[in-house]
C-alpha cells in the first residue's frame, strides 16, 4: 500500500507525562505511535479505533510498569503482537535487553521491520510458540495474552529462579488469580501479588509472580 492510501486516523498527542517516562527517547516513542497508526492499522495489528487512544490506552499503559523491571534485565516479551509492552519497553529502558516472542509471521514481520527503523540495538524478534522457547529471562510479560492459568504454563518456564511474571491485566486480574493460584504454585511460583502502576484514574494493573 502506498503512503497517499495508507488510513487517514486521527493520531493522538503524546500527553505531558510521556516526557517524564520516556525523557530523551520520547522521538524514538513518537516514531513508534507512528507506526502502530499507520503500518499497524494497514497490517491488522492495531484496530483503527485504537489509534486516537494508542499513547494513554497501550504506550503509557504499557511504560508505566517499567520501575518493577530491574536495571538491566533480560525480558521476554510473550505473544508481544505489535510490541507491547515489549518494545515500549526497550524504547524506554535501552539498558534491557528484550526478546519479543510471537509466532505468527505477519506480526514479526512487522517487528523486524520497527526494530530497524527505531534503531533498537537492544531487541530481538524471535519467531516462536512461548513452549518451544528454551532461553529463561529475569522478567517475563504477556500483555493481555491469555487467563492466567494458561499464561502460567507458557510463561513461568521461561522465568529464571528468582525472577518474575509481570502480568499485565484488566479488571479480573484478582479472580484470574484466585482462579489459578495452584496451578501457578505448582508450576514454581512463590509469590503471587496484584499491583497496580500509573494513575489512579487509569491504573495498569499486574498480576507479578516470582519464581
């Protein structure tokens, strides 16, 4: 598709707090809001409904969770779609080392292509179902991926002794949890708690699960 039949969507402004998250890589954030507007939407990978709301609604949504993930992690980014939070991740904290992990071609098709145009020296695309991964990382996060239950057997494997599952869910995350409890202890979990991050008005919330 060409740039003059590409959607023509009202694309949002980064809001003030952006700065503070992203602080000198916020052109490299824009650059990615850019993407998920234009290639995103064109590709499937982004309704065209989402794109007025992609900087509170996915991008800060995703970002906000960023002091839980130590400095310098190695993070897996499972059944990352069109990046998040993977990629706002290794766009906020280029001192992570980030592999996103999906195993549908069109969508690493099109993480190749963001990882180059961004410059993102600090990720790597990885064309995978989560059970055939065999590397473990210190932070595992899956984004509105799967209930926890299924999400715990896909991803808690890949967490190192000592790391952690950071979950991010909506409103149900208690009663996922409740629900899943003792598969996820089974599976290696220690700790199981609910947290929320950002603002209280629009708060993201996490299921964290150490191992």
């Amino acid at each position: 598709m060409s740039s003059d039949e590409r959607p023509d969507v009202s694309r949002e402004t980064p809001p003030s707090s952006a700065a503070g998250v992203f602080s000198s890589q916020l052109p490299v954030a824009e650059q990615y809001a850019d993407l998920l507007a234009t290639e995103g939407v064109v590709r499937g990978l982004i309704g065209p409904r989402e794109v007025p709301r992609l900087w509170d609604r996915h991008i800060l949504n995703s970002a906000v969770v960023l002091p839980r993930v130590p400095q310098g992690a190695t993070v897996a980014d499972v059944g990352t779609g069109a990046g998040l939070p993977g990629l706002v991740w290794a766009i906020a904290r280029p001192d992570l080392k980030v592999t996103l992990i999906e195993p549908l071609l069109r969508r690493t098709t099109f993480l190749d292509e963001a990882v180059v145009k961004l410059g993102l020296a600090n990720v790597t695309v990885l064309r995978a179902r989560a059970e055939d991964v065999k590397e473990t990382y210190d932070v595992v996060t899956a984004r509105a991926v799967a209930p926890m239950d299924k999400l715990g057997r896909w991803c808690l494997p890949l967490v190192r002794k000592g790391g952690v599952l950071l979950a991010l869910k909506g409103r149900t995350a208690e009663e996922e949890v409740k629900a899943s409890t003792a598969t996820l202890h089974r599976l290696g979990a220690t700790t199981i708690v609910v947290s929320t991050y950002g603002e209280a008005d629009n708060p993201t919330t996490v299921v964290e699960v150490t191992k």
